[in-house]
C-alpha cells in the first residue's frame, strides 16, 4: 500500500463522522485542565455505581498512554531517528491506540448495558452511530499500521492520521453520553407516567 493513500483513505474515513459531536475527553494541553475537571464533575454527577466512575477513569488513562506515545513517535521522528521512530510505533504507539480504543468499546458495551431492554427503541440511533463510528476507528487504526511499514511514511501525514483516530474516540465517547442522557430522560418520564396513573385510578 502507498503510504500517502493509505493516509488519506483513514482522514477519509475519520471525516465521514458528525464533526458537530463536541469532544468529551480533554487533550494534554495547558487549556484542557479545566475541561478535565469538567469532566470528572459529570462523571461524579453521571456515574451511579464504583465501576462506571472506574471504568471512564480507565479510558482516560488509557488515553494518557496513547497520547504519550504518539509523542514519542512524533519526537524520534523530528530528531532524524526514522528507526526509532519506527520501533516506537510498533512497541508503544500500536499496542496503546488498541488498548485505548478497546477501553471505549468497553465503555460503549457497559452503557448499552445500562440502558437495558425497555430503552433499546429510544436509544436505538445513538448506539447504531455509536458503533459505526467504533468501526471506522478501527479500520483508521489497520490504515496507520499498514502505512507504518512503509519507508517513505513522513511525520506530517501520520499525524494527521492520528489526530484523526484522536477525533473519531472523543466523538465516540460524546455519542455514549448521549445514550446515557436519553436513557436518563426516558427514567424521568416513566416515573411522570407511573404519578400520572396513579392519580387516574384514585380518582376512578
């Protein structure tokens, strides 16, 4: 595979998402802190129960880790050392961009499961983007590595790639706390209903 193409097949790919969807988990920037407190306090308001506090923590950390060697990469590629460059790929930067997004369809997986039978209708769009878009970052993923083997990769082009990869897991995460929103709204309607029953039959 021409490394170019390969590049811009996945930009390609990364692009067909919604580009409305507003990024959920901060990057490792000096204006992101606030956005990552912000963060925290939703998952605090959000999470009902130890393990899903745990398991947003865990993508989060995961996503420090894939970050950080994506810099890796992009450093040895400036200095001049396409060889380390090239192991950093394949020992750090491969293995970590699995894992993170291993950890968002553990996430997308536990809240499907949180919304359960009854919500399966009114959720049903979201978690069918939610997918689709988990599909596209795969393939983004099986692009890069297939353009990393190739001599000529320039640093520019697989940067761009990830920071495609990197779009497409935050729109991820924005979809799954769209489904937990609904799912939220969907509970308050039932108890309205239930209160509303109630009242029907006294006063028959």
């Amino acid at each position: 595979m021409h490394t170019t193409s390969g590049v811009q097949r996945a930009a390609a790919i990364a692009r067909s998402s919604d580009p409305s969807l507003v990024a959920y988990f901060a990057g490792a920037t000096a204006s992101s802190v606030a956005r990552t407190t912000e963060l925290q306090k939703l998952i605090e308001q959000h999470m009902n129960l130890p393990d899903e506090v745990a398991l947003f923590e865990k993508v989060g950390n995961l996503r420090k880790d894939y970050l950080a060697a994506r810099q890796t990469v992009g450093d040895l590629k400036k200095s001049g050392d396409a060889e380390g460059a090239s192991k950093a790929f394949a020992e750090q930067f491969e293995p970590r961009s699995t894992a993170y997004l291993a950890g968002v369809r553990e996430l997308v997986d536990s809240q499907q499961k949180q919304s359960g039978t009854k919500l399966v209708h009114e959720a049903g769009s979201t978690m069918g983007e939610i997918v689709a878009s988990v599909q596209r970052v795969t393939d983004i993923i099986g692009e890069i590595s297939a353009a990393a083997h190739e001599q000529s990769m320039g640093l520019g082009a697989v940067n761009g790639a990830v920071n495609e990869l990197d779009q497409m897991t935050q729109q991820n995460a924005a979809l799954v706390e769209e489904s937990s929103a609904a799912a939220e709204s969907l509970k308050d309607q039932a108890v309205k209903l239930s209160g509303a029953v109630g009242t029907f039959r006294l006063g028959a």
